[in-house]
C-alpha cells in the first residue's frame, strides 16, 4: 500500500496546513494557537510537560517523534546570541496510545501533577471490530474513552458525587485541568500528513 500515490497524498495533506499556517489569521491559525497554548502553559502557567495520547494504536509513534522534534528544537535555554533566558522554554513531552496511557499514568494526570494533554481521536476505524451480540464496536468504545478524558480532566468530581455514586472518596479528582482534543475524519496518509505538519508549525 506504498509508493508514490500515497507519497503524494501524504505531502498533500503536509502542504495544506503549511498554507493554513501561512495564510489563517492567528485567531484560527490552529498551529499558532497551539504554539501558544504551549507557551502559556510552559512558561506562565509553569506546567513543564505535555502528554501526546492518539487514540488509535496505529499513532504509536507519534509521541516519541514529536518528543524527538520538539524537545531538540526548543530545548535551549539561551537566546541566538548567548544569554540565559529569563524563564523556561521547551516541555517535556511525553505518551502513549490512549488505552495504554490509561493504564499506565492517567491516574497522576487526573489526581497528581497538572500534565497538559493533547488528544487525537480518528472519527472512522481504519478496522472496526463487530462481535456477535456487542451493540457497539471496538472504535465505539475507544471513542467514548476519548471524549470521556478531556471530559473528567475539566470538571473532576467532588467526595460528595463520588459517595452519591457508591465510589470511595480517595478517587476524588479536582478537574480543572488543561487538554485539546484534535479530531480527524479518518487515518489516511492525507491526514497522517497533516497532523504531522500542525505539530510541525507548532514547534
């Protein structure tokens, strides 16, 4: 399924948000206001990392790459000319697929440190699964985890909700906590393209 044709549609994909990014007013400029989301978060709000969580197991490795671009271009701590700069640049990033993230270091994002997070959630399965008797398929529960994250990030629960829900008051979470939610129609090399390029821009 390689070769030119989906090389092709992979710098197509690219180079539509290369023109975004030069042409779109910075209010909808979406790597500009990423940028900025980064910088606030980094260097106001004093919040030093950010997970990466596709939700789709074909992204795997999105976060180590994005770690590798993002963490070598704006992991200085000078200007051009020398002199330490006078607050910190950069942030650690760091991820996993949704599902394993879940099951890995979810519980500090909800509970412990404040962990800025992008999400990126596929609307159409590149292999949706249908098993006999399952009203939804695989994707569908995916989906529902990855619109429920940024969900419990923002609002938490109180003790009181959790004891009016039979839940033991140490799960308390205080929400409140910053995430974005990027949303593709589908995984195809076009759009694979452009998300690689919005990180691109962001950086």
């Amino acid at each position: 399924p390689y070769g030119f044709s989906v090389m092709k549609k992979f710098l197509t994909g690219a180079r539509s948000i290369d023109q975004h990014f030069h042409s779109a007013p910075f209010e909808s400029n979406i790597p500009v206001l990423l940028g900025l989301l980064s910088v606030w978060n980094v260097s106001f709000l004093g919040y030093p990392a950010r997970a990466i969580l596709p939700y789709t197991q074909a992204l795997e490795k999105l976060a180590p790459h994005i770690q590798q671009v993002s963490m070598e271009s704006n992991g200085k701590g000078v200007s051009i000319d020398g002199v330490r700069l006078p607050f910190e640049a950069g942030e650690i990033d760091f991820g996993e697929p949704g599902t394993n993230g879940q099951h890995s270091f979810y519980q500090l994002i909800h509970q412990g440190r404040v962990i800025p997070c992008d999400f990126i959630g596929i609307v159409k399965s590149q292999q949706p699964v249908y098993l006999k008797d399952e009203v939804v398929n695989n994707h569908d529960e995916l989906m529902s985890n990855f619109f429920a994250q940024p969900d419990a990030l923002a609002y938490g629960k109180t003790p009181e909700q959790l004891q009016s829900e039979n839940v033991a008051p140490h799960l308390t979470f205080t929400g409140n906590r910053p995430s974005l939610s990027l949303l593709l129609p589908s995984l195809d090399a076009y759009r694979i393209g452009q998300l690689l390029a919005i990180y691109e821009h962001r950086i």
